[in-house]
C-alpha cells in the first residue's frame, strides 16, 4: 500500500508555445517557474501550491473541434470571488454568447456541485474550470 499526499501537477499539451505562455500569463495571471532542460520545448507555470506544466509535443491528444464543455476532461482552479473573475473575464472578451469559439464561457453561478463555477478554453482546447467556495454576489 502507498500513501497519497496530494496531486503535484498537471500536463497539458500545446501546439505553440508563446501562444499558451500569453494566455496562462495574461489571462490566468500565473507565475513561470524555473522548468529542468528537458530535450523538448515547454513551461511550468506556479499554481497556487502545485504546478501547471506545458509541453509542446508533436503526438499530443488534443480536443480537436470541441467547444468548451465542463463533462470533458479539464483541470480546476479555486479562485477567492467568483464576481471578480467573471468581471475580468468579460473585460478580456470571454462571455458566454461570445463569437469567437476561444471565447466562449460557460457560467454556473448555482452548480449542482455546490460551488459557483466558470468555465474557459485555451487556445489549444484544454478546458479550465474557475471555481469558488462560495457565490460572492446578491
């Protein structure tokens, strides 16, 4: 038997590079950390007390023509207010009757999970649950 402390990190796969750093960067807010000198091209990024890694890889699994859909597979993030996040969302163009499909939200302010929750899109298709404790709005 073992013993499980916790999840370390996620991988996710990327076709470019600077493309993926911009949005975990400008849109997630997320701090690049120092990553080994792997042989292939990729990013590690703070998140929170783990880690989030990127990893461009040409024989990656991608959602090839999928929109954002919270019953496939994705990673969350626990953010402190709902409000705010969706606020900063909306300002950089994410909304749920947004045009662009990479642009598109899914809000879910009264989850069955019990916790209020957004959900976005990369520009590789990996989706990004945002959930808080609580919905911080009247």
């Amino acid at each position: 038997m073992f013993t499980i402390e916790s999840i370390h990190h996620v991988s996710l796969p990327v076709t470019d590079l600077e493309r993926a750093k911009h949005f975990y960067q400008e849109i997630l807010g997320l701090t690049e950390i120092n990553r080994p000198p792997f042989d292939f091209p990729g990013a590690w990024y703070e998140l929170g007390d783990r880690q989030l890694h990127l990893i461009l890889h040409n024989n990656s699994t991608f959602r090839i023509q999928k929109t954002v859909d919270s019953r496939d597979i994705h990673f969350a993030i626990r953010i402190k207010s709902y409000s705010d996040t969706r606020d900063f969302l909306h300002s950089k163009g994410f909304h749920p009757e947004a045009e662009d499909e990479f642009k598109k939200m899914k809000e879910d302010p009264q989850s069955t999970a019990g916790w209020p929750q957004l959900y976005i899109m990369d520009p590789d298709r990996n989706v990004i649950e945002l959930n808080a404790e609580k919905l911080d709005e009247v």
